[in-house]
C-alpha cells in the first residue's frame, strides 16, 4: 500500500517561521530613577531608531526621552504611559514595550508584560533592589518570564557587585549568572571583564552614540592585568576566582525557565554594557511564544491571524484626537486592510491603517508576525482584552482587572461642561488609565485607582485633551468588588436591596461599592450564593454566571 502523500508547505509558511524566529518582544522593567528611560533611549540608538538620545532631566535644554511622549511625563521627568517602539539589530526585530515607572501605575505595567516574551531588569547599582523592582519582577514570575539584568550607574560611588548580587538572589528570589564583572567603580570605574569570552570591555567616557568604539583587551594574562589596572587588579581577580568558584555558570534553560537571569554589569548614561545586553536578548531571549486561550494554546507559526489588545491610548496625536488599540499578534501574518472576527462582539472587522509606533512617531505597517505589536485606529469598538482572529473564535487569556484602592468623585470648575467631563472619563476608563464605574444611587461617575498619582494625571489629560477643570475628592469608599450570581432571580433580590451599594462598569459588569472593610464581610456573609471577586478578566463580560 502506498504511503499517503504530504503535500509540500506553502513558501508563505517558511517564511512566516524565518520572520517569527527574528522577533524579540521585551520590556524593561525597573525602580523609578533606576536608568530605564535611559537604557531605552541607549537602546533604540544602538538599534538606529534615533541619532540622538535625549534625557528626562534635561528639560531646560528641550531633550526629553522619546519614549516619554505625554506632556505631564516631561514636566515630571517621569513615564506614566506605555510606549512601544520597534528597531532592528543583528538580525532580529526588538519590540520594545516600555511600561511606566511610578508605582501608581502598576496595573498599567501589568498589561504590558502580558504581551512580552523576556524583560529586561534595571537595578541601580547604589541603591540595590527596590519595592517597585519586587513588584515587577513577582508579576513576571508569574508567568515565567526570562529576565536579564542589568546593573547600572557603575560610574558612580555604589555598592560592592557581589553584595547585589547577594541581595538580587535573596531577595527576588532568582539565581543570578554573572556574564560580565565590573572593574572598580565611580572615578575609577575601568569597563567589565566578560567572564563568558575572557576579554575585558574597557570603559572610555565619551561622546553618545552608537559608533562609539570600546577597547576589547583579549587574553591578558595576570601581569598586564596588573600593569593596566594597577589600583584594581587584586580585587578584579579576587573576585572572577570567587564567582567562579561557585560555581554559578549561564544555563540557557534556566534562563528561559525564568530561574536564572544573566548579569550584566554597565553605565547606561555612557552608552557601556548596553551592546552586550542587545545581544543577550538577541543571542538568548525567546522568539515569540505559544499563548494560552480558553479553548486551546495557539503556536506563533500557526498561518492564521490572532492576537489581543494589552491597552488603549486615547490622543497620542493631539492634532487629530486618535484612539489607538495596542495590539500584540499572536500568530499569522498581518496585512493591510485583512478583515478578522472581533471575539466579543461577534461581528467582523476591517484593519485597514494599522501602524507601527517609534514612540510619538508612526508608520504605516504593511506587514506583521507573532510578537509584532501594531496600532489598531479605535472608535470605541475595541477593549483591552479584546481577540480578534480570522475567524476562530478564541479568546486570550490572562488580562486582568484588579480592584481598585483610591476612590474619588470629580468636581467640575464649570458645570456647563458635565458632558465633556463624561466623554473625557469614560475615554481614559476605556484606555486603563483608571478605572470608571456608574453609581446606581447618582449621575457621578465613580474614578478607581491604584495609586493618587493617577487622580493627578487625569485631572492635567482632562485639561489639555478635554478642555475639562476638574478637582477630585475622596468618594468615601473602601473597596469595589464585581460581583456574579448563577441565580438569577436571587441576584435580582440582591441588587434591588443594595441598589444603594452598586454600580456598574464601562464594561457593564455590576460592582458593589462598599464604604467599609466590615461593610464587605457583612454583605459577603448576608449574600452566601453571591460572589464577590476582586479581579476580573479585561472584555469579560460577567453577566450573571460565576
């Protein structure tokens, strides 16, 4: 009997699997203050994204990072929303998401390194870890994201490096594999030596940019080690026997198991180590994954288009008052003007103008993978957590709301401008800036928030993008719970008795309000066949199923 035959694969799937292969999908997460703006301006200059770097600090100078596009970041020095910028280097394609350095907006940050593949972790080398370090680094655990760390700031007085190191596997809990070592530090901060290739990288302070030249001193032996670093040797050599001793070598595997990050050590401001980390990433960082959806894992070759929106940015060009979905292809090939099925709404949808960001500038992308990540133009159709897909009907999991912390109540300085008001907040509660609910008791809109710098930042987006004065004040509320019942003649006597308590989401999902931790347990102890939950999935609709 004849072997069945196989037919050959299309020309279009080699290619598809080449491309996919050359993509990195990374964010740089980090303490504010740690050098992440900067390491990602070094970063888009060595890739050729930008000629010059600018700096968050320099504001009287008129440089400010590209990444931080926001008015208000560059008042502050601060990046409050998430870029994404996409360079070429080596071979491969980076996108780079870059996720906002201030606590408060952590859920933000969140929904970024749900659509990466690694991250790129910024420990500045005087100070050590940090709380919002921990924070970031416990969510990328969660999904085993691969780490590379980078301790920056070497030209400055800091910390011993074994001592970091120490307190990097103590404290975040991860192995860490030195590939380069530092050669004294501050003033005397002489480059690294590169434990992996036996070469010492000689730092030089000089002029930014990429063609700058470091000196590779290949094979040394002791002597002219000596002779070279006079002031340095003992310790450098002391050391290197140390760590090697321990035994602590790079593995490929741990490291993309998210047990192990490699250890780069540098000065972002100066331009040195930054090589080395584009190719780690390049060299060792994942090509695009398999994602999880509810019905089945999609593979990144797969030839079917897929992917999910991971946020919404509302007026990134003031001159034409857009609404941009940020979305991350999960498989198949993007191509101008594909219609694709909207998961949550059922119907079909035409991309037409896609774009791909350099921060505040764009371009039109003809063309995407797994792991790219595209502007989709939003009229208010897409929502953070939406899939679309050619047709299959898949949804994307693990895009997460959470319960917010802050409450406030906004108070217009002009009363005749309500409408604009509402427009504005439903606009930002729709991007995730904050969370936006409808109180059954009033016409308030109700504003949730992580942290009080957000309350901030949407009172200067409601100004300048809205034309709206706002204050806010504190809206007397403990905590929000959303709430499900598979009962529904029971959740009807449920919300018709606490109708005070309740309001809805921009989603539409219904949420109780409770004014008092004691208030919750109460309710949660009255109501035993109804659930509170203090997450929630972005575009799930709850309706009344638990």
């Amino acid at each position: 009997m004849d072997s069945p035959q196989i037919a050959p694969a299309p020309a279009g799937a080699a290619a598809l699997v080449r491309d996919v292969k050359k993509r990195r999908t990374f964010a740089i997460i980090s303490h504010p203050d740690a050098g992440k703006t900067t390491l990602t301006e070094k970063l888009l200059l060595f890739g050729g994204a930008i000629q010059m770097a600018g700096t968050v600090k320099a504001k009287k100078s008129g440089k400010f990072a590209t990444s931080d596009w926001m008015a208000v970041e560059q008042e502050r020095g601060i990046s409050v929303a998430s870029s994404v910028m996409q360079f070429s280097y080596d071979d491969c394609v980076f996108n780079l998401l870059d996720t906002p350095g201030h606590k408060d907006f952590s859920e933000d940050t969140y929904r970024v390194l749900t659509a990466v593949d690694a991250a790129i972790m910024v420990v500045d080398a005087a100070k050590g870890v940090e709380e919002q370090t921990i924070k970031l680094l416990e969510v990328c655990r969660m999904r085993n994201t691969p780490i590379i760390t980078f301790i920056n700031k070497m030209d400055r007085e800091v910390r011993e490096p074994l001592e970091l190191l120490d307190e990097i596997e103590s404290i975040l809990k991860i192995h860490c594999a030195p590939v380069t070592w530092p050669i004294g530090m501050g003033k005397r901060f002489q480059g690294v030596y590169h434990l992996e290739r036996e070469e010492i990288l000689r730092f030089k302070a000089g002029e930014e940019n990429a063609g700058q030249a470091f000196e590779s001193l290949q094979g040394l032996g002791e002597t002219k080690l000596r002779e070279l670093f006079p002031l340095e040797a003992d310790t450098l050599l002391g050391e290197i026997e140390l760590v090697r001793g321990a035994g602590v070598g790079f593995s490929l595997e741990e490291f993309l198991a998210g047990k192990q990050t490699p250890v780069f050590f540098g000065s972002g401001i100066n331009n040195f180590g930054v090589r080395e980390v584009l190719a780690a990433l390049a060299d060792w960082a994942p090509s695009p994954l398999a994602r999880e959806a509810v019905e089945r894992v999609v593979e990144p070759t797969e030839p079917k288009f897929t992917g999910f929106v991971f946020k919404i940015q509302a007026n990134m060009d003031p001159n034409h008052r857009d609404r941009i979905a940020f979305f991350r292809v999960c498989s198949g090939r993007y191509s101008p003007g594909m219609k694709v099925r909207h998961r949550r709404t059922g119907r079909d949808m035409k991309i037409a103008n896609a774009v791909v960001f350099m921060a505040n500038e764009r371009a039109r992308m003809d063309d995407a993978v797994a792991g790219d990540i595209i502007g989709i133009h939003n009229h208010g159709q897409l929502q953070i957590g939406d899939t679309l897909t050619e047709g299959e009907n898949l949804q994307f999991k693990g895009i997460p709301y959470f319960a917010p912390e802050l409450f406030s109540k906004p108070r217009l300085r002009d009363p005749l401008r309500a409408k604009q008001l509402n427009k504005g907040l439903l606009e930002l509660g729709e991007e995730g800036a904050v969370q936006v609910f409808e109180p059954f008791a009033d016409n308030v809109l109700l504003i949730g928030a992580v942290g009080p710098l957000q309350f901030e930042i949407v009172a200067h987006r409601l100004r300048t993008e809205y034309g709206v004065e706002a204050t806010f004040e504190n809206a007397g509320i403990y905590t929000a719970r959303w709430v499900t019942c598979p009962d529904a003649a029971h959740l009807a006597e449920f919300t018709k008795t606490n109708s005070l308590k309740l309001g809805r989401d921009v989603d539409g999902n219904l949420v109780y309000l409770a004014d008092t931790r004691v208030n919750l347990q109460m309710a949660q102890e009255r109501w035993p066949k109804v659930a509170f939950h203090d997450t929630r999935e972005h575009g799930q609709l709850l309706g009344q199923s638990a």
